[in-house]
C-alpha cells in the first residue's frame, strides 16, 4: 500500500521563527490534508490541498501531485502551534475517502 | 451545527466487556469513518461506510464491528475487549464531491482502556 513518511519527526522552535514540514508519499493520491493535533487531541483541520498552493493566515501549504511531495510551512511560529502535524492522503485507486496518515511531526514552540 | 460529536469520551472496560461507541454528525455527510490512534503513532483506519446501510473494513478491523443504520449516525462495537484495544478512537465523516472525497472532520476522539 501508499506509503506517507513525515519529516522531521521532532522540532523545536523559538517564538517567532519559521518552519517547513514535510510529507513525502510513494504513490499517486486523490486527497491530502494536513491536520494539527492540539495537546488535548483534538485533530483540526488545516488544509484540503491534493495539489497546488493555499494560504491561511500565517500557515501555507504546497502539493507537488506529480513529484509526491506536499510542504507545510508555518511563519512566525506562536506557542499556540504547538502540537503534532500530520499529513493524510486518500491513495489514487480509492474512491471513499480512506485517509493513510503519516507519523506526525511533533512541534515544540517556546516562549 | 456541533459538527461530529462522539459518546461517551472516556471510558475504563476490563478484558472480555463489550460496548459501543457512537459517532453522530450533523452535516448530512455521506461518508464516516472509525480510526485508532496508538501512542506516538498517526491514525490508523478501522472500518469506513459510503452510505446509510453499508459498511467496509479498513486497515484493522479485526476485533471491531460496525453499523450505519442512520445516515447521521455510526457505530462502533466491541464484543469482547482486549488489552490490545486500549487507544483513543477518533470518528471522522465527509462528502463526496465531484467523483472525490472532500474534506474529512474529525469529531474529539474517545480514550478507551482495556484493563
């Protein structure tokens, strides 16, 4: 099956600064979101991008369909950022929405 | 509109108690879904439903049984609980769009253990 890998796996930051994470999969999709997981679980949605550029205050994301990578950048970090990043993808031969997540990238953003 | 709302939120059963999770949207979703999350892991598919009456299994559905009597609803089964089953269960649900899936929104999650 469609294999999601994240990176990096951990990241500290210091109020203020900017980041770019990344998810990499190995096969054609028809879906990819990005999720943050807050430290009290709950998974907020913040991008529907299977491909092309979106922008949301200060977080933006990338999907390269063709090159099967997507990038989530995140300017001027806040504490509130703090949290676990995923990536999920619908594989291209599905057609009913079953997401295949990623590890996470677990954010760390001090004052 | 509260979204996906999911009952109870936590819960404590010992090995061999059965139960079941509830899972109800508001959004007159098409598609829900019942995922796992295990420590330090990413969210693991358990079974899905494209419609009232129908339900598919995911990636690990062994141990689980669902239903989809109600459009708006969907539920999880636990017949005979195992140690091994002790994670948070998140319910998801979204809308076909276009021949694709559209966004999936995920309701808190329930904190299950099995002792």
């Amino acid at each position: 099956g469609i294999q999601v890998e994240q990176s990096p796996p951990d990241l500290i930051l210091q109020e203020g600064a900017n980041s770019t994470l990344r998810c990499n999969f190995s096969d054609s999709v028809n879906n990819l979101q990005w999720f943050h997981q807050n430290p009290w679980g709950q998974l907020i949605n913040l991008f529907y991008i299977p491909s092309g550029t979106k922008q949301n205050g200060r977080l933006s994301a990338t999907t390269v369909a063709t090159e099967r990578y997507s990038l989530l950048y995140i300017s001027s970090s806040q504490t509130t950022d703090s949290g676990v990043y995923f990536c999920a993808v619908e594989p291209g031969s599905s057609n009913t929405g079953k997401l295949i997540f990623g590890q996470g990238t677990t954010l760390q953003v001090k004052p | 509109n509260a979204g996906v709302t999911q009952t109870p939120k936590f819960r404590v059963l010992k090995t061999g108690q059965s139960m079941t999770l509830l899972c109800a949207q508001d959004m007159n979703h098409e598609y829900m879904y019942w995922y796992r999350q295990d420590p330090g892991m990413g969210l693991r598919l358990i079974h899905y439903s494209v419609g009232e009456g129908t339900t598919a299994k995911g990636e690990v559905p062994d141990g689980y049984n669902v239903s989809r009597l109600k459009k708006q609803n969907f539920l999880l089964g636990l017949e005979s609980a195992a140690p091994s089953q002790t994670s948070v269960y998140f319910c998801a649900s979204s809308y076909p769009l276009d021949g694709f899936t559209d966004t999936q929104y995920f309701g808190p999650g329930t904190r299950l253990t099995v002792l």
